[in-house]
C-alpha cells in the first residue's frame, strides 16, 4: 500500500503557529505525501515560511491565491490541484501526531471504506492538551454504513462537532469527484462554519465512515486569525447563515427530507442560543435572519453534552506520540520489544490466573476430586524448579513439570499432556495489544529492524506461535530467556543482545512494562527504553510512572480482600478484559471530579457492564436444567438485560428462549382494577400519589372519561380535578367522590379482559419473567389475575410482601437492599420507548403516545448500553464456554459493586453527563421530561453514603414544596442552590436576573 494522500493546508496569516503544523506533516511516518499549501493572501510572513519550507521539501506545492478569496474556496483551490487518491486537510495553526496519516490509510483501506475520522485533542496556551472522551467518532464496531452517516450526522444538530469539522478526517478522491460540484453553489467570501457546508456533501455520499484509534488531531484553542470560533461578528453571521442557506438547497433535493429541514432548523437554534449568549445583538440578528422564533430559543446559553463535560475533560499525554518520535530518530536502528504485558495481552489479573482453568482437566486426567487444585501445584513446582536450577539466570516449562512429576509424583505422560494444555491455553487466551501493535507496524512502515526480548519460561517456538497468532512477523530475531538461561532483570540478556548482534547499545530503543527489566536493566546496558505500562498496571493506577489517577471507584463501598473478591476468578477476568480494552493505551489522567472520566464509554464497559454480564450469569445459571420454556423480560427494564441473555446463552445448554414482555404496572393496575374498591388501594401500589395531576391520572392514567356535569358535581363538594393529590388520603377522598358522581369504569373492565387476552396468548404456565423489580407489584397483580409464573428480579428492597421473599416462585439477584438511585438504574438498562399504557381488543399492546426524548438523551443512553453488550460480547468470545465453570456467583454485590457504587455516589463529573438526560415514571409523581441529574441529586442529598452506610436521612427533598426545597439547598449547600435557581429559571432570563441582583447580598 502506498497510495498518494493530498494533504491541503489553507494559510492566512499563519506566521504563529505555521513552522509547527509544517513540521508534524512533513515528518510523518506516511510519506507518500503531497502537501498542497495554499496561501490566501496572507500579509504576514506566513509566506517566507512556506518558501523556506518548499526548499527543503520537494513534496511541497505552493499556490498563491492572486486575491483573500476564504477558506471555503481556498480548499477547494487546493482540492482542485491535488493528485493524490486520499484528500487530507490540516489548519495552519493545528498540528497531527506523528503517525497520524499511516494510521489513517490503514483504517480507510482494511475496512474499504470512503472516510477515516480521528480522535481530536484540544491544544491549549503553554502546550496544556485535553481531550473530551465525549466528543470522539465511536459506533458500534467503531464504523457507520450507508444512510446511518448522514442521517447520524443530521441528528447530532451540532451538538458534537468531530463529525461535522473537514480536517480531523481522510477522505477517498471518489467520494470527492461526486461531491465537487455542489460547492460551485456557494460564490461568497466564506470563512466561518465553511466545514458544515462540505462535511454535508461528503457524509451524504459516504457508504462507510470508520472511526480510527490512536491517531490524533491537535486542534489549537487560543488563535487569533480569521477561523477563531470565539470572533463573533458581523461576517460570521454572514457566513453561519450562508453555510446553513447551502445546507438547506442540498437537502431541498433529497427525497423525503422533512425530518432532515427539522434537524437543520434544530441546528440553527443551537447555534443561535450560542450568540445570544455570548452576544445577544448578533443572535438576534440570527433569530431574524433564520426567522426563528425567540420565545423558542432559551436566553440561557443552550448547553450541549460538550458544554456539561467540558469541565471535566482528561488532561492528554501524548506518550504514545512520544514514543513514536524516538523511534524514528536516525540513532535507533533497531527496535527491541518485550512479549507478555507489551505486545500481546492475556485477560488475566494475574498471569497465574490461566493456571485455574486447568484445574478440572487436571481432575479429570489424575481421576482427583476438586480439593486437588492444579493451579496451586502448578505455582508451587515452578518455585521449587527455580530453586533446583539455581546455576540458571531463567528455567525452562520442561524443567518445570520435571519438577511437578517429581514433587507431586505425577507420571510423566501426564504432565506432558498437562503441559500441552497449558501451551494450549497460552495460544488461546494471548492477544495483541493494539496500541502496540501499531507502533509494532510503523517500525516495519519506516524499515527499521525489530527484534523481541522476553524474560519467560516457555520456550522460543512457543513464542514464536504466539507473536504469530496475534500478527507480529517480520521481526529478525526473537531472544527467550527460557532459550539464553539469561534475564533481562540481571542485565545479562541486554549484554548477549548486544554481543549477538554486534552493535552498539544507543542503537537499540527497548519497549517493555516492567520498570525494573525493560527500563533500570537496559538503560544500565547502555540501551535506550521507553515504558509502557501493563494495561492491569494502569487500570489499578499502580505503575511506577503515576501515568494515570484513576482509583478504584468500589473502594467506598466495599472491602474486597475481606470479602473476598479477587479469589473470585470471574471478577478479575473481568477486570482483565476492562483493562485490556480502556488501558490498551494506558496514557490517561482523569479529572479528579470523575471516576470514569466523563467518559460514557467506559462507564458503559466497566460498571453497566461488569453488572450486565453478572446479573445475565446468574439468571442462567440459576434457569439451568429447568423446564421453562420461555423467560420473559418485562418492558421497559428487561430490555437490556434480555439483549445481554441473548449474547451469553449460546454458551449454556438448552436454555429457554427469551421474549421481550409488554407489560408494565400501570397496564396491570389497569386491569386489575375493574372497581371502586381496587382503585381505593391503587395508591399503595404506585409507591408516590402526592403531586400527581388529579385529571391527568383519571384520563389518561386509568382511562375514564370525566363528564362537565360530573364535575360541576365534584366542585359542589368541594373537589375539584384540577390540581394535585396533596398525600393518600387526599387520593382516596377524590375516588370516593367519583364514585358518588358515578363515573363509568367501563374502559377498566374492557381492558381487564385485553390484558388477560394478551397474557393467555403470551405467557405459558411453564414461563418465568424477569424484571428488575423493587416492591413485587407486578407479580402479585399477575396472580390476582390467575397467573403464577416464576419470577426473577436484580434486587427488592424492604417494602416487599414478606411472603414473596420465602416463595419459591420469586428470586432476587441481590439478597440485601441496594441504595444505588433506582431512577438512575432503571434509565440504563431501559429501552427507549413509551410504556405500556393498556392493550387493545386484539390483546395487543398500547404504547404512551405522548413519549419524547431528546437527541443527547437517546445518545447518552444507547452509547451506554451498547457499550455494556460489547462487554458481554468481548467477554463471551474469550472465555466462551469456560464462562460456565468460572466462580459462582454467591456474591453478587461484589461482581456488581462498581456499578452499585456509581448510582449511590457518583462524582459530579460523571453524574453531570445526564444533565440532558430526561426522566419519568408514569407510576410516580415524577413529571414527564425532569432531568434524571436533578432526580439523582436530590437523591443523593438524602444520603450521604460512607462505607456502604447511611448516615444523613432528611425527609424525600423531591416531595417538598419549592420554597422548602430551595430553604433546604440553601442550607445544605449554596452551590448546589445556585444551580438549581439557574436551570429553574432557564426560561425566565427577567426572574433569573433579578434572582442573581439579589443573590449578591446574601
């Protein structure tokens, strides 16, 4: 692969920043370079530069725009004298990593796709780097086909700007020829959001968008020329509204387009709200340019999910870059790199951990029972064998079962075949470590030589198979400790190394994660070394380096060695396979406002998912040998559960199918409430009735039409239905005089009868359900309609009927009550839909008509959620059916516990993520749209948790009237009810600025 990639670069007045954005391009490891340099009248000595430049870089094409025509048209001149098959772009004032365009043509071309999009690090004043975890190209296989492009890039309204800025990408020469003539539409002078007009084209004629790892794009935040986000005037107005009059034409002619002019007049809200904030006479120039309407647009700066975790961003190191550079310094001819931990990872917390899943093929070839643990032997022969060979630097796996056979007075055919196993096993379990892996290949990219230094006891050929395996070939030679009898501990391995090679030792640049060997020892030997810590190592924040500051967030709520965690093999395969994913590169600083770093990703991987994956291994488990036929995952909460139960039960016999179950406790109250009597007792059963609109819940909730005489009626006794119900015995008055009125509960019988239609039609008696459940409503209502299916639930809590806690119909994940916000629990594993409100007379499900959400909502979410599957996934297929045999889950909370711990105290980094989260209960007094961050505040303010116990425990805050809740924030704490006052007031920017004149005196 060689392809020829057109790198254009648009100056004007540039002279700042130019020499370096010149410099990271010319010194790529991609050389295949055309670097197109436009200058566009620049009157600075931004040209002198580039002259100097082109000296010294025939790869270099000059062009002078005669006349400033704009950055739009100045790409477009540099698109129109590129020669290359791939179109690149680069400001003058930003820079690339070093490796960047190689990375990028090896994503575009492996996956044949038509636009590879980088990770965006945002460069500050005094060389100060961030990155926000948020707003980075991550999908589903980390790649967008066909419609999904656009239609993802039309949806996102603005809100995340990699997928709408021209520079942070490489795009194919064809998929520019289809875009091209488009562009002769815009004549103006256009310099700002000229990216939204080109990225349209271009996304809409893609078929494949692939997002690329480890490749960085430094975008400069403190810059002075034309293209600054921060100079809002005139012109940028000008050129905002000329961009979006671009945008609207193009999609004029696309079929179907009304959700897209939707998306577009959303877009230029967003964008509106931004100068009404920053410059309130320019946004209302927008409002009227764009003939928006104002009462629709927030005064109060419209936050996007960037603005929320901006705050919160991860400082960047770029050691990875780093450490590409001293690579590629003419000194270094030869690149040594360590085996186990650097190239290639195993899903183990510690390497012994691969011992234990030997340990019933060992009972079954030596006929022991299960007190016979093959891992405990196996570490006992390789210490004594290390001890027998003591005039040996290293031992060899040979020696170590000629030890087992002895000690242990195993025949030694046997031990041989335990050999074999446990060399089978090492093949099996080894995986490359990406970020490695591409270093790995641009010291091959650059003809640079490799040879591999291990300091282990399985024997060169072995290690040979393993490097090959996980795609690492073409080095020159492999150097095994088990081979040499030396170690790179003592130093002796760098010296035969050196002998060997008969070179000198500042020629050799070694890579490894042991500080000791691959950094002490070869540096002492003269070598050069760079550290990569050990992906577990950086995940525990216990490296040498303090690269990272991550702390284990479950250390507030449980103590792991008294509970016995890490004896759990399950547990700490998991936190294997999350460190090998999340600290593959394990350069990272978290903000220390966050445990997961703002970052949805990783909270959906880690904590969803470790959850995720425990609670679906013990509902197999527990379903094993049974004779159910199908479980049913209640809506809305059994969604992702079901999702997660489909992923693992590939790997358990026989298991019963699974069915996503339209059912929810407003349907079932419904139709278990066909009179006065029961809907008396509803109340008790929809855990909140105070500030639940009377009208709303007799309409709507369950479905009676209210006549104007009979409420004449009521107000004459002295009811009224407009309003709230103030507690239960305010409920109970108002029912008691509906009663009285006689109004028709026709429609409850009518749906009493749909719904057991439904039931009969879906529920076998040999069934179970599975809901997430916290009262065990839902089953006690089935019952009183006839139906005793078994039931599973992740947890109850205290208000549970006592006599479902003993039936052996019910079973619970957790055997405690959890105090992780339920709200928040509920949201995460939930599917995006309305609930089900009743059934029509075909015993079919109705869903709310009335349900919204909001873009960032649905996106927040479903990152979550489907980074959690990919945990179950990426689990599944390491272990597959070895799953099974893994530690039983007799502790729950412990394979649980971060997640647990996240919904009880989230850090504000974290939490601040669902800001734009929106939350409702159709069962509780929860209004319909109220942010879930507000609902979990309020929560948390009732509980501050230490050591898993409660120690402040005011009445429920979100019950209280607004007075009393803003007397109880204001006491409790004024940063929070200033906050509060804020986002109340969002809408009233008059009331919001008096609050803040008064705010100043007291």
């Amino acid at each position: 692969m060689n392809k020829k990639i057109s790198v254009i670069v648009p100056v004007y007045n540039g002279q700042t920043y130019l020499k370096e954005c010149l410099e990271s391009i010319i010194n790529q490891t991609y050389e295949n370079l055309e670097i197109i340099i436009v200058n566009d009248g620049s009157t600075d000595d931004s040209i002198k530069i580039i002259q100097k430049y082109k000296k010294k870089d025939s790869r270099i094409v000059l062009i002078n725009n005669k006349d400033n025509i704009g950055l739009f048209k100045t790409r477009l001149v540099g698109y129109d004298n590129s020669k290359g098959d791939y179109i690149a772009f680069v400001d003058c004032d930003d820079i690339i990593d070093v490796d960047y365009y190689r990375l990028l043509i090896n994503s575009i071309e492996n996956k044949n796709a038509d636009i590879a999009c980088a990770e965006t690090v945002l460069l500050f004043d005094n060389n100060i780097k961030k990155i926000n975890k948020t707003n980075q190209p991550n999908f589903p296989n980390n790649e967008l086909k066909n419609k999904d492009i656009f239609e993802t890039f039309m949806a996102q309204e603005g809100m995340f700007y990699y997928m709408q800025t021209i520079w942070n990408k490489i795009y194919t020469k064809d998929l520019w020829e289809k875009a091209r003539s488009h562009y002769n539409k815009i004549s103006k002078h256009l310099v700002m959001c000229e990216d939204i007009a080109f990225s349209i084209v271009l996304l809409y004629y893609s078929k494949k968008f692939v997002c690329t790892s480890n490749a960085y794009y430094y975008y400069r935040q403190s810059y002075s020329n034309s293209t600054s986000p921060t100079n809002f005037s005139h012109k940028t107005i000008s050129d905002l509204q000329e961009s979006f009059k671009f945008c609207q034409d193009f999609i004029n002619e696309i079929p179907n387009n009304n959700i897209y002019l939707n998306n577009l007049i959303e877009w230029e809200k967003h964008y509106t709200s931004i100068y009404l904030y920053h410059n309130k006479a320019l946004g209302k120039k927008l409002v009227k340019g764009w003939n928006l309407n104002i009462k629709e647009i927030r005064d109060e700066y419209k936050e996007s999910i960037l603005d929320i975790t901006n705050p919160f961003m991860q400082d960047f190191p770029d050691h990875l870059n780093s450490i590409k550079t001293n690579i590629l310094n003419d000194e270094v001819e030869y690149v040594s790199f360590d085996v186990f931990d650097t190239l290639v990872v195993r899903p183990f917390y510690e390497p012994a951990d691969l011992f234990i899943f030997m340990n019933s093929f060992y009972n079954k070839l030596t006929k022991t029972d299960e007190t016979h643990l093959f891992n405990k032997m196996r570490v006992t022969a390789e210490i004594k064998a290390r001890k027998i060979y003591y005039n040996k630097e290293d031992i060899d796996i040979n020696n170590i079962y000629e030890t087992f056979s002895e000690m242990f007075h195993i025949d030694s055919k046997i031990c041989n075949t335990l050999k074999e196993k446990e060399i089978e096993l090492e093949l099996r379990f080894c995986s490359a470590r990406e970020s490695v892996k591409q270093i790995f290949d641009m010291v091959l990219a650059v003809n640079k030589k490799i040879i591999i230094v291990s300091d282990m006891y399985l024997l060169p050929e072995h290690i040979s198979k393993i490097l090959t395996n996980a795609g690492f070939e073409n080095y020159s030679k492999l150097y095994v400790s088990s081979d040499t009898n030396l170690l790179k501990g003592t130093g002796s391995m760098y010296k035969h190394v050196l002998k060997d090679l008969k070179i000198k030792a500042n020629k050799i640049l070694h890579i490894g994660d042991n500080w000791h060997s691959d950094i002490e020892q070869a540096q002492a030997n003269g070598l050069k070394a760079r550290f990569i810590p050990k992906t577990i190592d950086a995940f525990k924040d216990i490296s040498n380096t303090s690269l990272s500051n991550f702390t284990f967030p479950v250390n507030n709520i449980i103590n792991w060695y008294e509970k016995g965690t890490f004896h759990n093999l399950f547990v700490r395969c998991m936190f294997a396979t999350i460190a090998n994913k999340f600290y593959d590169n394990p350069f990272k600083k978290f903000h220390s406002e966050t445990d997961f770093g703002s970052d949805i990703n990783y909270l959906g991987y880690y904590a969803l998912g470790m959850h995720l994956l425990s609670a679906t291994k013990w509902l197999l488990e527990d379903l094993q040998g049974s004779s159910k036929k199908t479980i049913h995952f209640a809506a809305r909460d059994g969604y992702l559960y079901q999702k997660s139960y489909d992923i693992l039960k590939n790997y358990y016999e026989e298991q019963p199918k699974s069915n996503y179950l339209y059912i929810s406790r407003k349907s079932l109250l419904s139709s278990c409430t066909s009179n006065f009597s029961d809907l008396r007792i509803v109340s008790y059963r929809l855990r909140f009735v105070e500030n639940r609109d009377i009208k709303e819940y007799i309409t709507k909730r369950i479905g009676c039409k209210i006549s104007s005489s009979q409420i004449n009626q009521l107000k004459k006794m002295n009811i009224t239905i407009n309003g709230d119900f103030k507690d239960h015995r305010h409920y109970v008055d108002v029912i008691n005089a509906l009663e009285e009125v006689g109004l028709d509960l026709s429609s409850l019988k009518a749906q009493s009868k749909n719904m057991e239609s439904f039931l009969i039609k879906t529920i076998d008696k040999n069934d179970a359900i599975f809901d997430t459940g916290y009262s065990g409503t839902s089953r006690i209502l089935m019952e009183k309609m006839g139906f005793h299916p078994s039931h599973y639930y992740i947890y109850h809590t205290v208000n549970i009927q006592s006599y479902l806690l003993n039936s052996k119909y019910h079973k619970t994940y957790y055997k405690h009550e959890p105090i992780g916000y339920q709200g928040a629990r509920e949201l995460l594993v939930a599917k995006i839909d309305g609930s089900v409100m009743g059934y029509d007379e075909n015993g079919q499900p109705i869903l709310e008509k009335d349900f919204k959400t909001n873009y960032i909502h649905n996106f927040i979410i479903n990152r979550i959620q489907s980074n959690a599957l990919a945990f179950v996934r990426d689990f599944s297929n390491i272990f597959k059916s070895d799953i099974i045999d893994m530690f039983p889950l007799d502790l729950p909370i412990n394979n649980s516990a971060v997640f647990e711990n996240f919904l009880a105290n989230p850090k504000e980094g974290d939490m601040a993520i669902f800001k734009k989260c929106v939350f409702d209960d159709v069962n509780t007094n929860t209004p319909h749209g109220t942010r879930l961050y507000d609902t979990w505040q309020d929560w948390n303010h009732q509980y501050i948790i230490y050591n898993n116990t409660r120690v402040f425990h005011p009445t429920h805050i979100h019950t209280k009237s607004l007075l009393k809740k803003a007397l109880l924030y204001y006491m409790y704490d004024k940063s929070i009810f200033r906050e509060k006052v804020k986002h109340k007031l969002s809408n009233k920017p008059y009331l919001y600025k008096i609050a803040r004149y008064i705010g100043k005196f007291v």
